[in-house]
C-alpha cells in the first residue's frame, strides 16, 4: 500500500494508456465519503473537530473477458483545528489494484487476477458480490467509508496473483492466492491460501486459510539465500444460514498471522490476531432487529462507523421501507454496550472485565436515496462521557453520502 502521490498518477496515466488501445473498454465506478463532527476527548477545553473518510472504487472492462479493478481512500486529521485552509496529516491508501482475465469452458469459469494491495479480502463479502452476483450481506454493524472491503477478517495483501474457478452446475467457487509482503516485519513474507464459497438459497459461506513464511537471509550469523524459522498461520469464514429475507444466523471468525515457530515448537495466538462476530437476525414485516456479540482487532474498530471498543455486544433495530411522502427511508438505530481494551480472552477473568471502564452508545440514524446516490445521517449519544469528561465529548455526527456511476 503506497502513499506518494506520484503512484497514482502513474495508475491514471497507465488506465489512460489502456483506454486508448481497446476502442471497447467500459467504466464503472462506486464512490462515497463521510464527514464526522465530534469533540476531540483529548482536549481538557471544548475542542470540536472535523474528519473525512472517502473512497473510490473504479472498474474498466476492457473487453468482456478482461477487466480491472482500482480502488483507493482517504482518511484525514482535523480540517478545522487552526484554519480552514491549512495543511491537514491525512492517510491515502491504494486499496487494491487489480488485472482479471477470465477463460469459459464448458463446466466453469476460471478467473486469473494479478493483484497489488488488498484483493478479495476474507470477512468482506465483495467476493461473493463479484463471483456469485448476491446482494451485501455484510453485517450493518460493520459498516465503513473507508472502500469495498468493508471488515476485513485478514486480507489478501501484497503482490500477487490469484486462479479462481467457479463452477456452472452448482454456486461453487474455489481457488487459491499466491503473493508477497512485509507488513510490520522487517523480512519479506511469502504467503499461500486456498478458498472456497458457496451460495444456496437458505446457506452461504465463504472459507480460506494459509500460511505465510518469512523469508530471512540469516541463520545462526550466517548469510544463506533464504531460510524459514517461523510460520504464520491466518484463516476466515463468512457463514449465513438464511438469507436477507428470513430469520437468520451470520457468523464471522477469523485469525490473522498467528505465529509458529521453530525454536520453542509454540503456537502463539495475540488478541489483535483474532476476530469474532456472532450475530442473530430477525426479520418481519420489514422491520430488523440484529443482535450482535463481537471481540474485534483494535485496528479493525478504528475504520468501522458504530464499533466504539474491541469487544461488547450490539443491537441494531431498522426497517427500511419507512415512507415519508413518496421518498423511501431507512431508519433506525443502534444500541451497544462495550468494554475498554478488553477482548475475547479476557472472557476467563470475569471480574476484571469493568476495571478499564465501559461505553453505553445510542446511535439513532437514517437515509435515503439522493440524486444517483444515497446520503446517511448518524447521530451518536456515548452516555458514559457525560460522567467521564463532559457532555460535549458525549455527541458526535457523521454525514455521509455514496454513488455510482
């Protein structure tokens, strides 16, 4: 994931290249971007401040069997902290940039991708969006203006490249990835993972596991070509018994980059390793109630839109067929209680679970379809701030719209 902006002006001239020599390419896009409104809980003094998250997400379809993916967002600092035009840290990210070339054959597709960046993520549900063509059934919980991905179980991240097959029988899908990092390691990683999806009618799932090995150029003080000590294990799964329409059951677990080494035979698990997501969903008479009990990566929690702390449990309550006028609504709302710096480990010991503190959140909120897009408005109440620093740290907004084209 780079930074510089030269790169992405490398990106566009190269899109640019390729438009002109396929006289057919087609271009679609999905976009979107939110600003929040808070109070910044650091500042002893009222200290209102104003961040953006946005994305973009582009596909050209170069011919009907070619096409290729470019995703990138934004994550920005305070704009308003001294004045309106000054200089605000902000973090871009390439998220994925993507080749696919697909081969039909009698009984399946087979789709080879050369990727950079994040591609097809497990714990997001864009894979099974683009191989089986389903509706989102990503829990709203995790809902997020920073790209596609949504929340990311572990990623596919690095350079490399993918073989897909899907079948035309049966909604079966399988395959594997091969790519190359150096995330937080000081060595480069060569990672293998195998998946499979399926999507029924009444059961969904998304599974995939591998390995990784860093590839050192010591051992013992000497210099050889590469060697392997130690071994990262990662694995995830989306399940949905159900479906958006029926009472149902959506679960999400994962684990990321849990080590094995060679030097104590240890298989070593960190909280920030592991993601778990249980969530039951009612449905009737288009009203929705989803009841969440999740322990989540504190990098996870810091992109997502109603998760406060790494572990609690959530309900969200909508109907989305609200009726204002002729304009369709969806409204509803969140209600979460969550701990502080506590995660699922932390289960054993029952009687320090409360000793960081807690959150109790109310999150009410609405939208509705707006020119080509959809616009969002949140409104988010954190009742122990009122106790803990102020009432003005307690309120805080989030205004968002999304579109494509």
């Amino acid at each position: 994931m780079s930074k510089k902006k030269s790169l992405v002006s490398i990106l566009i001239a190269g899109f640019l290249f390729a438009n002109s020599l396929a006289a057919t390419t087609f271009f679609s896009g999905y976009a979107g971007g939110k600003v929040n409104f808070s109070s910044n809980p650091e500042s002893s003094t009222y200290d209102p401040d104003l961040k953006l998250q946005a994305f973009f997400a582009g596909q050209f379809n170069f011919t009907p069997n070619i096409w290729s993916h470019l995703e990138f967002s934004i994550d920005t600092g305070d704009l308003v902290s001294e004045s309106l035009f000054h200089k605000t840290e902000s973090l871009f990210q390439i998220d994925e940039l993507s080749c696919i070339f697909r081969g039909n054959f009698q009984d399946l597709s087979n789709y080879f991708s050369v990727f950079m960046g994040t591609y097809d993520p497990i714990g997001s549900d864009v894979f099974l969006q683009r191989y089986f063509d389903i509706e989102s059934i990503a829990s709203k919980l995790t809902d997020s203006y920073l790209g596609l991905q949504g929340s990311i179980l572990y990623p596919h991240f690095g350079l490399g490249f993918s073989d897909i097959l899907k079948l035309h029988s049966l909604p079966f899908a399988f395959g594997g990835y091969m790519y190359i990092n150096h995330e937080n390691l000081k060595y480069f990683v060569f990672n293998m993972d195998l998946r499979a999806a399926c999507v029924f009618p009444y059961f969904t799932m998304d599974f995939a596991g591998g390995i990784g090995a860093p590839l050192v150029n010591k051992y013992r003080g000497e210099d050889v070509i590469f060697a392997i000590d130690t071994l990262y294990w990662h694995a995830g799964t989306t399940i949905l018994l159900g479906n958006n329409y029926t009472n149902s059951l959506f679960i999400q677990a994962g684990l990321y980059n849990a080590s094995f080494t060679a030097k104590n035979n240890a298989f070593i698990v960190d909280s920030d390793d592991l993601y778990l997501l249980f969530e039951p969903r009612f449905y009737g008479n288009n009203f929705h109630i989803n009841f969440s009990i999740y322990s989540l990566p504190e990098k996870t929690v810091a992109e997502l839109l109603y998760v406060d702390n790494t572990m609690g449990i959530d309900t969200n309550f909508y109907t989305d067929a609200a009726m204002i006028g002729s304009q369709v609504f969806t409204i509803g709302g969140h209600l979460s209680f969550s701990l502080i710096d506590k995660n699922i480990f932390d289960i054993s010991n029952i009687a320090g679970l409360l000793e960081n503190g807690y959150d109790v959140t109310l999150a009410p909120y609405i939208s509705t379809n707006f020119l080509s897009g959809q616009i969002h408005l949140k409104l988010s109440f954190k009742a122990m701030e009122v106790t803990r620093t102020s009432i003005a740290n307690a309120f805080s907004i989030d205004l968002g719209y999304r579109t494509t084209f």
